[in-house]
C-alpha cells in the first residue's frame, strides 16, 4: 500500500497523520485535495464516526482510505466531551471556545483526570467487510490555564504528570511516540504489515 487518503479535514490531525506514514513511504492525501465532502459524524461512538468517514472517503475516492475519531473524555463529565470533543462549545469549530468551556466546566472539580481516545479505520476498497481498526488512550489530567505553544485542540490543557508538561509542550517526535494518535496508527501499522506478511494486502 503506497497511497491512501486521510479522511479529515483537521489540519493538526492531517499533519501528525501524515508524519507518521512518510516514514513508511506511504504517501497520505487529504481528502479535500480529492474533493471529497466533510463526511458526517452522527454516531454517538468513536469506531462508528470513523467507519463512516474511512467508508464515505473511499467510495468518492476509490483508494484505500484511513479516517481518525477521537477526542478527551473526562473522568468527572462521565466520558464528555468525547464524540463531540471538536464541537464541545458548539459551531463554529473552535479550540480556543472548546478549552474555554471545558475550564469553566471544570473549575472548583476535584477530579479533573481525562483521557483522549483515538480509532482509526482503514477500508481498502468502498465494500470492504474486513476494515482494519486499532485505537489507543493516553491518559492525563486537565490543568485550568494553558501551557505550550505546539499541538492543537485540549493539547494546551491536557497535562502528563509523569512528564510534568502538557502535550503542547512536547515535541512532535515525541508526542508521535506517546500520544493516542501514534499509538493507534503503530498498531494500525502493524496489523497492515501482518496482512502483507500473509499476501492480502
């Protein structure tokens, strides 16, 4: 496999993605240089948002597809924001209203251990029945004021406290290496490697 598309339209996602397979020498294309719609997101789990956005991409696309849903989910707001983590303050999009309203949401909360999820799918053709899917967690806590200028969304707010910084204070490797977007892509990876191993991919 040589070429797929990214089904995303997240720049900081499309460039951490993209990252990580140019290792590999698999040249990933945004969806948008395609012309492939925003597909939507209607489903309340991560593996079914991404399923449909692996799935939509391919069908317009005819390549092998790969889509990530993922987000923070918060001990003390049940899994919240979760599928919604991109939309949290509502539309537009914004990080900057997102980190602000899960502050506000959580100052006074003893508690404020979270998590980010992320699944990613990869279909091979629009009716693929065997869709390659792996995820992956990375677990922290959220502090109340950002720290760090790199990563996107929670990042400035997402603190490790076994490395006392936030993930916007990590450098790209090294985020790629812990994160729950580089965990989830390795063990994507591999299982595509095992495929080719057998002689299916």
């Amino acid at each position: 496999m040589q070429k797929l598309v990214i089904a995303s339209g997240n720049a900081g996602k499309l460039r951490e993605i993209s990252h990580l397979l140019a290792a590999l020498q698999i040249e990933a294309m945004p969806q948008s240089l395609l012309d492939v719609s925003e597909a939507a997101e209607p489903h309340c789990t991560f593996i079914e948002n991404a399923l449909a956005k692996a799935r939509h991409a391919c069908e317009q696309t005819r390549l092998p597809s790969l889509a990530d849903d993922s987000g923070i989910c918060v001990n003390a707001l049940n899994g919240n924001p979760g599928v919604l983590s991109a939309r949290y303050a509502g539309e537009p999009r914004s990080d900057e209203r997102n980190n602000r309203k899960l502050v506000e949401v959580l100052r006074g909360q003893p508690d404020r251990r979270a998590h980010y999820y992320c699944v990613m799918v990869l279909v091979r053709h629009p009716a693929d029945p065997q869709p390659i899917i792996a995820d992956a967690s990375w677990h922290g806590e959220i502090i109340l004021a950002p720290r760090g200028e790199g990563g996107f969304g929670y990042d400035p707010y997402f603190f490790l406290p076994q490395l006392k910084k936030t993930a916007a204070e990590l450098p790209m490797e090294q985020k790629n290496q812990i994160s729950h977007r580089g965990k989830a892509l390795a063990r994507l990876l591999a299982s595509i490697r095992e495929e080719a191993l057998c002689g299916r991919a």
